[in-house]
C-alpha cells in the first residue's frame, strides 16, 4: 500500500528494505511518527528478499554478539503475535583443522561473557545433528543451540505493519533525486514526485547508499558484489527443524529449505558489481546465473552432503549484496551535514543487523545519543581514498571471505 505523497516529514528515511522498515519501526516505537520511508519499487524488492535468513549469535565483538541476541529475542516476540517463519533451531559450526578448534575455544569464552551459551562437538555429535553430513574429515564443530533463522519478507512486512499502525507513511515508486542542504543540514529530499521537507534523513539505500552519498560529498565506502545459493531438491534425512550449518573452511553455509538444502558461499574472490550496471527497475530481481563462480562451492557442498551428488539444483540464486571493506557496517552522522544518518553497508548481514542497528540510530535521532557504543561503525575510520571507486572494486572482492575469518565464524 502507497499513501499520497507528503509536503513535509520530520524524519524521511531513504530505502525500504529490512534496515529502513525497521528504523521506521524503531522510531515509531520511540514515540516518533511523523516519518515517510521513501522506496523507489516496493518493499524489500531491492536485496532483502532473496536474503537467506539465518540468525547467528556467536561472534568475537561482544557488542555484535547483544546486537544479535537482541534480534532473536525481537524476532521471537514478533512470532507469538505473527508468524515471521522464525525458528530457534541452532547452528552446527563445522572445524577442518586443530586451529579452527582453538577459535572455536575463544568464540565460546568470548560469547559466554556476552550471556551466550555454546559448546564443543566431536565429528560423532555432529552426526546426531546434520545426519547424512560427511564427518570423517573434520576435526570437531561448535554447537550454538539459540542460534535460528527467520523469512526476510516476513519480516520486512511485520516491521512496516507495527509502524504504519503507529502512523510512518511508506511512499512506494518513488525515486530519490537529491537530499537538499543548506547552512549544512538537511531540509528536504527532491524526488521524482516533488520535494519533501524534512528535518533529519536516513540513508538506508543498500548498495545504491554510495552513489546517493556523493551528490552531497558524502564518502560511504562500500560496494556490491555477486552473491550466491543454490536450492537443491529435497534430500532424505533433511527435516525442517535441523539446525543451519557453517564450515568456514569451505567458506559455506547452509540450512533446510523445502526439504532440501540451500548451499550458500562467501566467495573468495567475488564478482564487484556497480549499480550502474544493474536496470532502472531492477526490481525483485536477480543476476544472471553463474556457475563458473559459484561451481567450486557448490562442489563443497557435495563433498559435505555426498547424497546432494545425485541430486538436483532446483534454483540458483544470484543476488547483489553490498559490502565494506573492512566488513563491518556503517552507521554514523555525516560529519559534514547536520540531520544526515547513514545505516549501510550491512555486510550480506541485513536481517540479522536489522533489529539492533536500527534502534541505535532511532534513538540517536530521538534521543541524541545511540545508546551504545558505534564508533567501530563511524564514517572517520575511511580515509577519502577509501571511497574511490577503482580502489573499493578491488578491495572488495576479498570482503565476503572475510566472513569467515578467524574474526567472524
């Protein structure tokens, strides 16, 4: 539903994924309504829809690790109301080598501390939780039971009901031109349906948030790239309640999708991806498929999942996913312009960021301060050369495999 076009909104919050639906959501919960959400197709047609949904807890960063127990404890509440397809079904992270265990060791202390419980498996435990799996060749695995995962358009449309109810406009088919300044502080947006007066704007624009930035010298390094899964035709053993699965040393996940498997990959050398490479109305919409990229994950996969081998590929999901160069998302004020919010760069981890993230800049625009501590997430710690684009397509190719880190398993 798209309501008439407004002359005048405190906030406006520019993009109507998973991170502007959800600040909506936030600001409304804070007493704030007077809010549009500006969308130039639908809502979540950009790159949430397609996002595979899982809901990890375990990090090294104790502020990411409240950040996402934060999100499963939203998303839980949302479901009693209204089913968001959320499930606490756990996460199985698998270990190929004695110093992938030794992590594993660290993560648990350092999420112990965070009030997040994990354990150590052997490869045997690991078959009474992924039956079918391949365990010979691993050196163990960590079991993380609070883990879960939830439906991305469920979501998306739960978080823009609560803030319509609350009075948020969502303004679809719209096209943002230009945020408009003066004296260094935002006082509209121009748009293809005319000019908006506003106070404060969010820039949630996913992988669009760089290019929207420059047309007010806003340097927001980040940038996209081809990012894959496949959907495999069900699978004996599979059953709907197994817990999602890592093997960093493969660098892929997965999870139960319709009785089969999604096998997904954080690439190590991705494919960079300009938006200006993408059409007008990309809308819904995926990249061509590509399984020169993505074949040697999905051998992996197999090499996992031996019964996947006799197996068919019922889909193979090729979607934009935007990334920083250091992996971590970015949410700041603009220092240069006063009412200019950026929330960005999400890291292929917008559902799971989603929740926690936007409180912080709900309350920073309600309240004047996030509420916890986001300088990791600052603007100031790129330099302008971090912006440029032949350096950000190079850097960023490496960015997605650094999810899998020994920073980020």
């Amino acid at each position: 539903m798209t309501e008439s076009f407004p002359s005048h909104a405190q906030i406006v919050v520019i993009g109507g994924g998973v991170i502007g639906t959800a600040i909506a959501f936030r600001l409304a919960e804070l007493g704030l309504s007077d809010v549009a959400v500006l969308e130039r197709g639908q809502l979540g047609c950009g790159t949430s829809w397609h996002a595979a949904g899982n809901i990890p807890l375990m990090e090294h960063l104790p502020e990411m690790v409240q950040l996402n127990r934060l999100a499963a404890d939203l998303y839980e509440s949302f479901e009693q109301q209204q089913s968001i397809g959320w499930k606490r079904c756990g996460r199985v992270m698998l270990a190929r080598t004695e110093s992938r265990m030794a992590e594993f060791r660290s993560l648990i202390d350092s999420a112990r501390r965070a009030g997040v419980e994990a354990c150590l498996m052997s490869p045997q435990e690991v078959r009474g939780r992924l039956p079918g799996f391949r365990t010979d060749d691993l050196a163990g695995a960590l079991w993380s039971p609070a883990d879960g995962r939830v439906n991305p358009t469920d979501l998306i449309g739960t978080y823009a009901r609560k803030a319509r109810d609350h009075g948020v406009s969502f303004i679809e088919g719209v096209k943002v031109n230009n945020v408009i300044v003066s004296e260094d502080r935002v006082t509209a947006v121009e748009t293809d349906l005319g000019v908006l007066n506003c106070e404060s704007v969010v820039n949630c624009a996913g992988l669009w948030a760089r290019e929207l930035g420059l047309r007010n010298r806003i340097d927001i390094p980040l940038y996209a790239v081809e990012h894959f899964y496949a959907l495999t035709e069900p699978v004996d053993g599979i059953t709907s309640d197994m817990p999602t699965f890592r093997d960093p040393d493969a660098l892929i996940y997965g999870r139960e999708e319709v009785g089969g498997l999604l096998i997904g990959c954080f690439d190590l050398n991705a494919k960079p991806l300009s938006p200006e490479a993408l059409p007008g109305d990309f809308s819904f919409s995926l990249l061509n498929e590509d399984w020169d990229q993505f074949g040697p994950y999905m051998e992996r996969g197999i090499h996992l999942v031996p019964a996947l081998a006799d197996k068919g590929i019922r889909t193979l999901v090729n979607g934009p996913e935007s990334f920083t160069p250091d992996g971590l998302p970015i949410l700041d004020q603009a220092p240069s312009v006063n009412g200019y919010f950026v929330l960005a760069g999400l890291n292929s981890s917008g559902i799971l960021r989603s929740a926690g993230l936007s409180l912080a800049v709900a309350e920073w625009i309600v309240n004047g301060d996030p509420g916890i501590d986001v300088s990791r997430f600052s603007l100031s710690r790129f330099r302008p050369e971090h912006n440029d684009e032949v350096w950000l397509r190079d850097q960023i190719r490496q960015a997605p495999s650094g999810h899998f880190s020994t920073q980020d398993v």
